[in-house]
C-alpha cells in the first residue's frame, strides 16, 4: 500500500515537479508539461466530462514519448498509445508516475503500420476523444486527423501562435488548425480542441 509520504507527494506537487525531482531535465525534454501543459490538459479534457458521459473515457493517443501526457489522459480514462519508438526514459517513467494501470502502449517503428493499427483498433472499439502529438509535419498531422476524426473529438498539441520561437518551429500545426473548416475549436493554447460543427 501507498505510505503516506508518497501519497501527500502525489497529490501536492505537479507532474512537472514530480518528474523533474527524480529524472531532471531529461524528464522533461519532449513532454507538455512545460507552461502549465498538465493543468491546461486537464482542464480541456474536464471539459469533456458531460453528464451524459460514460466513464471511464476512451482515449487515443498518437505521440507517446516518454508517457507523461499518457499517465496525465489516464486519469480520465483508458488511453492507448502510440509511437514509432521507444524513449530510454518511457518505462521507468511510467512505472515510477502511473496512478490508474490503464495505459496501453504500442510501439510500431513504421508509421504506415502504426496507423493501420490504429485504423484496426477503432474500427473494432469505441473512442472518445484522440490527443494528436506525434509528427509535426503538414502532412503527418493530415493523416493523423483523416485516420482519427470519426472519434468526434481530437485534441492539438502544439499550437502556439502566441510564441516566436515555437510558431516558428510549429508552423505546420498552426496552419493546420487555422485552416480547419465547419468545426468548432476550443483553444487552451498550446491545446486545441477540435469537434466537426454540429
Ligand atoms: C512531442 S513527442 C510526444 C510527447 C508526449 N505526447 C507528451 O506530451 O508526453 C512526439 C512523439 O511522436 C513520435 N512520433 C514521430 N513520428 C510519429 C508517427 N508517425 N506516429 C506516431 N508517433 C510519432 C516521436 O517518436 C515522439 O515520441
């Protein structure tokens, strides 16, 4: 059982913290949590909780990494996740900040093979909601929203318009998102939620 130390731990500090005391920077590197990703994800995907909604949610996620924002979506449901491959740091962080168990994993180094998996998985389950951080090129954020959108709800990461550097480095999701049509956005930059007009 939990002690209370590691309890208290766990419900006081933010992810951020929490991953940089044990794993420094290169806990970090590559993840979300940088200006406040974890509060502003959990506030979008809290959004989602209707109450109508069946809990736990269903959630899809292109763009593992290292898992931190798997073990954040996690708290809301079931997530599956993919990647083309595996960072060093993907299984000690998952083992050391997993709260639920409900994270599935899949690493498939062939991009076209990894969507014809996903392209499986949702023609046999249900989803609700798809977090997109893979690739962040034009054309691999096309595809990735062509294979996810009948989910009814996908989730951006990256759209930074509001910052130099990163618009610069991001110009793909940006003009991706602007150019989206007949749907409704909901932006908690660097997060967006997308959902076809009703
Ligand atoms: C920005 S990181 C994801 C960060 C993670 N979502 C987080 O916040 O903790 C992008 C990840 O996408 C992966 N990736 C690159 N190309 C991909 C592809 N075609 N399909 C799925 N993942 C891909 C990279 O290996 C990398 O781990």
């Amino acid at each position: 059982m939990e002690g209370n130390a590691d309890m208290s731990n766990r419900l006081c500090f933010t992810m951020y913290e929490r991953v940089f005391e044990r794993f420094g920077e290169q806990g970090i590197r590559g993840s979300m949590l940088r200006e406040n990703g974890e509060e502003k994800l959990t506030r979008l995907m809290g959004s989602l909780i209707q109450p109508d909604a069946t809990l736990p949610l269903r959630i899809l996620e292109i763009g593992t990494c290292q898992c931190v924002s798997a073990i954040i979506l996690s708290r809301f449901g079931d997530v599956h996740t993919f990647d083309v491959r595996e960072k060093p740091l993907t299984h000690e962080l998952y083992q050391a900040f997993h709260e639920t168990g409900n994270v599935y994993r899949k690493v498939i180094p062939d991009p076209k093979e990894l969507r014809s998996e996903i392209r499986a998985l949702l023609d046999t389950a249900r989803f609700d909601v798809a977090f997109i951080d893979g690739r962040h090129t034009a054309k691999a954020i096309e595809k990735d929203f062509e294979l996810t959108r009948g989910i009814g709800r996908l989730i951006f990461h990256d759209y930074w318009p509001h910052d130099e550097r990163r618009a610069r480095r991001f110009a793909d999701v940006i003009a991706f998102v602007d150019g989206l049509q007949e749907c409704r956005l909901t932006k908690l930059e660097p997060f967006v939620l997308w959902e076809p007009a009703t």
